[in-house]
C-alpha cells in the first residue's frame, strides 16, 4: 500500500516514456515486499527544467532518487550537494540520492559494463578494444581502467578518440582491419551503430573475431545486435546490451534502497518489458 511515508524515485529523460528502469525497479519492490516503502516512476522533463526538478527534490523528504538520461545526466551535476568522485571522472551523474535534503550524485553506468564483464573474463592485463568515444564510452574506459586493462579506443570521429585516450590513458587508433582485432581479449561496442531499425548495421564491417574473445555490445534494440552475432559465429563469448542496462539498474536500486538488488527478478522484468 503507498502512503504518506512512501519514498518515491523518478527518471527524467526527454523523452523517458520507453525508459525499463520503472519495470525493472518496481518488480524487485515487489518481490522483496517494499512496494509500500518504494514507488518508481518516470516524467518527461525538458533540459531547461532540469533545475526545477532537483530544487524540487531538495524540498520533498520522500523524493528519494532520482535517475537521469542522455542529456540530463550532464546538466543535472550542475545543482547537487556533492558528486562521487567517480561520476566526477566520467563526466555524467546518471543517479541522485536525496539524503535527508542533501543531494548526492552517482554514476552506475560504469557498474553496468563491468559487472557482466567480470562474470567472463578477468580484466588486469587484457587488451580491450573500445569502439566509440562518446558519453558511454566514457563510462565503460573507467570501467576498463579501474580493472587496469589495456585499453584501445578507436573512433569515426578520431580526434575525438585521441582526447577520450589521452584522459584515460589509453591508445588511440584511427583504422581498425580485420587482421587488427584479432589480438584483442575483448571488443566492445559502444556506439549506436547496429540499433533498429538499421538492425543489419555492424561497427566492425570486415572483423576478424576468434574463439575466446569475449564481444559485448551496449545496443540492446535488437537482442542479438550484427555484431554480437559475427561473434557467436565464430564462437566468442558475447555479452547482450541488456546486461548494461540490467546492472546499471542493480546498482542504483541498491543505492536508492539500501537493499540487495534481486537480480533475476529485474532481468525477467526487463525481458518481460522488452517482449523477449
Ligand atoms: P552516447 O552518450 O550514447 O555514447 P554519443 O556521445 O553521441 O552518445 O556517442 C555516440 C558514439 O557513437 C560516438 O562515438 C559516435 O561517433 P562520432 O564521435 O564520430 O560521432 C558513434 N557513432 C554514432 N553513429 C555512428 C556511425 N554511423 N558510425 C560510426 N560511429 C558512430
């Protein structure tokens, strides 16, 4: 039963109505029976109010978190009490905690790459590939780097692949052939390339996957992206976008509620609300 004392959490995005977060996170209240204590709910909100929702949340008790997306989650470290340090280096705060009218400031993209990452391979060492240099980018080079791989980041745009290298202290590449990914441990796409509808899309055209690679996609729309499936075809490990998505959840549910998050509580609930 919701009451006054519920706490509630909201993402904000421009536009959020697609957003599995609320699926994802009112499930685990559910089955951990704190479906009174928690309600998660999403609210379109423009850029420029960005502001007036964290003003908000400062002033209501009950506003517990506060989940931000693409572009929110840049505008929105501009208005909080405090950052973790983490989030700092990435850039982007994709969750805020109102402790008692304090607002702190979270990243758990990072967490959503690397949870999955370690349950396959470990990282110290590895020769990592990244594809792309944008905002997720961002977050999965941190994830890379707190684990100490080695790490490759090539890009369309190239200069912006030098500068992502340069922060990170990674290598830049400007072309990547066939021939080239073969020394990798792990390739990972971060771009957009790939998602529906240009669903036959790859970010690798001419690839040279092998057996015990291990190839993560951050795509999630399809399933099984072009590039996932040249990696299963040559029989590497891969790792769905759903993953991210998932553990990014995980993550912030355990921020935002202080509990564990059930995890295959909310992967069923964000299949269920994919239709997968
Ligand atoms: P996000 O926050 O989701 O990472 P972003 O910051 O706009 O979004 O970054 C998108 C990434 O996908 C970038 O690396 C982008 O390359 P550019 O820096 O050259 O723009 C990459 N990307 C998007 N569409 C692409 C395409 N058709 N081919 C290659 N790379 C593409």
């Amino acid at each position: 039963m919701i009451s006054a004392q519920t706490q509630f959490c909201i993402i904000i995005g421009d536009p959020v109505s697609h957003s599995l977060s609320p699926a994802m996170h009112n499930a685990a209240y559910i089955h951990l029976g704190i479906d009174n204590k928690f309600v998660y709910l999403g609210s379109n909100v423009k850029i420029t109010d960005v502001k007036k929702v964290v003003e908000s949340m400062r002033a209501m008790s009950n506003f517990r978190g506060l989940t931000c997306t693409v572009p929110h989650k840049i505008e929105v470290m501009k208005y909080l009490d405090w950052i973790d340090p983490i989030a700092k280096k990435i850039g982007a705060v994709n969750s805020v905690v109102n402790d008692g009218g304090i607002l702190k400031g979270y990243n758990t993209d990072w967490l959503g790459a690397l949870i999955p990452l370690k349950k396959h391979i470990l990282l110290e060492n590895k020769k990592v590939l990244v594809l792309g240099a944008g905002g997720a980018a961002r977050a999965v080079v941190y994830a890379l780097r707190s684990e100490k791989a080695h790490v490759t980041i090539t890009n369309r745009t190239y200069e912006k692949a030098i500068e992502l290298a340069r922060e990170f202290e990674c290598k830049p590449k400007e072309k990547i052939d066939g021939a080239d990914t073969q020394i990798f441990d792990v390739i990972i796409n971060t771009t957009s390339v790939g998602m529906s509808p240009a669903k036959d899309n790859s970010p690798l055209e001419v690839s040279a996957l092998r057996k015990n690679q291990v190839i993560m996609d951050i795509v999630y729309s399809p399933y099984e992206t072009q590039f996932l499936k040249q990696g299963k075809k040559a029989g590497a490990t891969i790792i769905h976008g759903t993953e991210m998505l998932l553990h990014q959840g995980t993550a912030q549910f355990e921020l935002y509620t202080g509990v564990k998050a059930p995890v295959e509580v909310m992967g069923k609930a964000l299949f269920d609300a994919l239709s997968l």
